[in-house]
C-alpha cells in the first residue's frame, strides 16, 4: 500500500477516461450525420471506447482501495470517475438504440443534439486537465451547464414536435427514448460539472 500516492496516476486515469469521452462523442456525431446505414458500422467501435471506459473504472476504484492518501477524496474521485462513465454509457446506448430501432433519416434534433455532446464532453475534457494542473476550471463547468440549458430546449422543442406532427405511435416511442437517452447523456456531462465544483469548494 501505497502511503504517499503518486498523485498524478489518479489525473492520468482520468485524462484518458475523457479522451476516451472525446474520442466516442466524435465518432457518434460522424455517424448521426451520415446516416443509420453508417452509424451501424460505427456502433461496434463506440462499444470498444465503452470497454476501455469500463477497464479504466476498474483500475480507478482498485487504486482507491490500495490507496490511503488520495489526491482528492475518495468519494469525490468515485463520483467524478462513475459520472464519466455514465457519460460513455448514454453514448453507447443511443448509437445502440439508433441502430437497434432502424431510425432512417435520423431527425436534425438528434444531429443537434449530438453537436452540442461533443462540446460538452470537450469542456468536460478540458475541465479535468485544469484540476490535474491546478488552473481555472469553473469557467469550463459554466459552459458545461449553458450547454446542457440549450440541450434541454432543443429536446423540448423535439418532443412537441414529435406528438404535433408525427402519427405512427411505435416511431414517436422510438424516437422519445432516444431524446431521452441523449437528453440523460448531457446531464451527466452536467453532474461531472458538479462533482468538479464541489472540488473546488473543498480545496479553495
């Protein structure tokens, strides 16, 4: 065990838990953009980003365990890495749920959507690189939250739209679950943001 932790394992774990998050919110925003057809071929290689997600979980939680002097807190870095990954896994169940549900076209609001995940995961990114090197993270946690606000409204909007306009019943569920999957993938991109402000309380 470990007495005096080399404090940097935690952040470089973390690093790679959002390149990770980058890296798959890129990808699934190239496939809603070209089409289902696309997306298919796609969806197996944002499983592989969840795999790798999940492995870095593992080896997060086990260096928690080994660890009796942590960077942070321990329940703080649980929380940050757990909300991580719960950002991975509402990527990996939309790309699923588009697929597995055959929508064609995919609507512009699920393009938007997306559009707006990429920048979101990219703050998320950027805001864990500041904690790691002690720079000015809220600033990233601010867009986090202005980003998740206009995600919101677009699925707002999408919703109407869907029961105003669209008439087969099993598409407007299929399409419902998607929002509502994409919708929950941003907020945790928000409860990451959280979790990091909460950081920063503790440790200012």
């Amino acid at each position: 065990m470990r007495i005096l932790p080399r404090e940097e394992k935690f952040f470089e774990l973390l690093n790679k838990q959002t390149q990770l998050l980058t890296e798959a919110a890129d990808v699934l925003l190239e496939g809603v953009q070209a089409g289902n057809s696309h997306l298919k071929l796609i969806e197996s290689k944002i499983q592989q980003y969840e795999h790798e997600c999940d492995e870095i979980l593992h080896e997060l939680f086990k260096r928690l365990n080994q660890t009796f002097i942590t960077p942070l807190d321990p329940e703080d870095i649980q929380s940050l890495c757990s909300h991580l990954d719960d950002v991975m896994d509402g990527m990996e169940e939309a790309a699923h749920c588009i697929v597995s549900y055959r929508i064609d076209p995919i609507p512009q609001p699920v393009i938007d959507i997306c559009r707006f995940l990429v920048k979101a995961v990219a703050e998320v990114k950027s805001a864990v690189a500041a904690m790691d090197k002690n720079r000015e993270i809220l600033k990233h946690c601010i867009e986090i939250n202005r980003l998740e606000g206009q995600v919101d409204q677009i699925v707002r909007l999408a919703v109407v739209d869907l029961f105003d306009n669209e008439s087969n019943p099993v598409l407007i569920m299929k399409l419902k679950e998607i929002y509502d999957v994409l919708e929950w993938t941003v907020d945790s991109c928000e409860d990451v943001s959280d979790v990091l402000q909460t950081v920063i309380v503790k440790n200012s």
